[in-house]
C-alpha cells in the first residue's frame, strides 16, 4: 500500500478547492492578548501625556526638513498604493483571480484575512482617537491630513495584514518564508513612508504591527475553527463539495 501523506503535511498543502487549514501558535491567545493590550496601553499613555505627541512630533519635523526626490516619489506612491482605495482593490482583484480558478475557500481566506487585520486599525482609531500631526507645523508637508484619527496608521496596518494574507495562501511551499520576510521589508517601508509624509507620529506605526499583529493570530485560530462549522451547514457543503469536483 502506498504511503499516506502525514495530517501536517496535507494540512499546510491542501489541493486547490480543499479547506486550507492555518497553523495555529500554540499560545496564540496570550500572545494575541498581550500585544492588543501593548497597543491599548500605549493609546492610553498618549491620550494622558499629551506632551509624548510633542516629543514624537520633532521626528516628522526633522524628516520634513529633509525630503529628497527619489523617496519622496516612494512615500507618495506607497500613499496611493496602501490607500483605502488601492487596498478594496487589492482584495478584490486578488480573491476575483482565485475565484476565476475555482479556489473560493483560498479566495474567502484571502479577503477575510486581510479584511480583519485591516478593519481593527478602525476599532483602535475609534478608541484612541488621536489626532493627526498638525501639518501647519512641516516645513513641507507632502499629503496633510486633519480630518481623522492618527493612531494606528491605517496604511501600515494594511500593508502587515497584506503580509499576513498571502502567507497564509503560501503556508506549506517553498514560497512562504521569502513572502514573509519580503513582506515584512515592505510594511516596515510603509511605516517609515507615513512618518516621512507627516500624516503619523512613530507611535502610531509601531502600534499598527502590534494591533495587526494581534488581530492575525487570533485570526488562524477563528479561521480553523468557524469556518468548518459554516462548510458542514447542508446548502454550503453541497456547494463546496461541487466547487471542489470542478477545480
């Protein structure tokens, strides 16, 4: 009899159209607490200590004082890419090319992934409710921003649920830890390029690897745990079951 493929192994390489099973860390919900709690303490701080803005403040101002072309064209262009906009795009151009493929779980992971690590920047802006650098205070501010809330970066956010995202449609191949370490070499550019426009304090990045960061471990365990539930519903179990025969 030929040998089995192992339950971990099959687990992280599920054939396209299959339940892609995340692997879930071991102590994800501590970790998962500790750093929404790292990121809720640090919103507090700022809120209590007004003058920690003032402090942060000197960094965007020495980076207005010192723009150049080159990164300046980088910065404006990472604000377009990682924008509101861009992002609602990114999601569905990338999920629609999986469902054209048949993959709709892949397609459903994708979206959800990035879409939970995202949409908790908002439950911390709502929370916090920082605002903005004030841009008056630039010496060339690129992108000024008034009209919302600072902490944590919006962009940034996105960029590390982005990372997250297609890790997790790489989990098992070869691919996976170039995607992670690529990934994280942009969402630390992203981080730097808000701070470079003016439109975010450093605070306000660091704390979007924390919120996100949070927010994507706990989301391997929902993923593994609530949507096997939804799939063995009778309508959705015939509908994957024929998804699943045409990929």
């Amino acid at each position: 009899m030929a040998p089995q493929p192992s339950p971990t192994r099959s687990a992280r390489s599920p054939r396209p159209g299959g339940f892609p099973r995340l692997s879930v860390p071991r102590h994800w919900l501590p970790a998962s607490s500790a750093l929404a709690l790292a990121a809720l303490t640090l919103g507090v701080c700022i809120r209590l200590l007004p003058a920690l803005s003032g402090a942060e403040l000197g960094v965007d101002q020495d980076l207005s004082r010192h723009h150049e072309a080159i990164l300046t064209a980088v910065a404006m262009a990472l604000n377009e890419l990682f924008s509101p906009v861009a992002g609602v795009l990114i999601i569905a151009v990338v999920a629609g090319v999986l469902l054209l493929r048949l993959q709709v779980l892949r397609a459903l992971l994708f979206a959800s992934a990035v879409s939970w690590g995202w949409g908790m920047s908002q439950v911390f802006k709502l929370i916090v409710a920082r605002p903005r650098p004030n841009p008056a205070l630039l010496l060339d501010p690129l992108a000024p921003e008034t009209g919302s809330n600072s902490f944590p970066s919006g962009h940034t956010c996105l960029a590390v649920a982005l990372v997250f995202a297609v890790c997790f449609l790489l989990q098992g191949t070869r691919w996976a830890r170039i995607a992670a370490w690529a990934g994280a070499a942009v969402a630390l550019v992203v981080a730097w390029s808000r701070l470079y426009i003016g439109v975010h304090y450093p605070t306000d990045v660091l704390a979007s690897f924390l919120v996100t960061g949070a927010a994507m471990l706990a989301f391997t365990w929902l993923w593994n745990t609530l949507v096997p539930r939804f799939l063995a519903l009778p309508v959705v179990s015939r509908m994957t079951r024929r998804s699943v025969g045409r990929g």
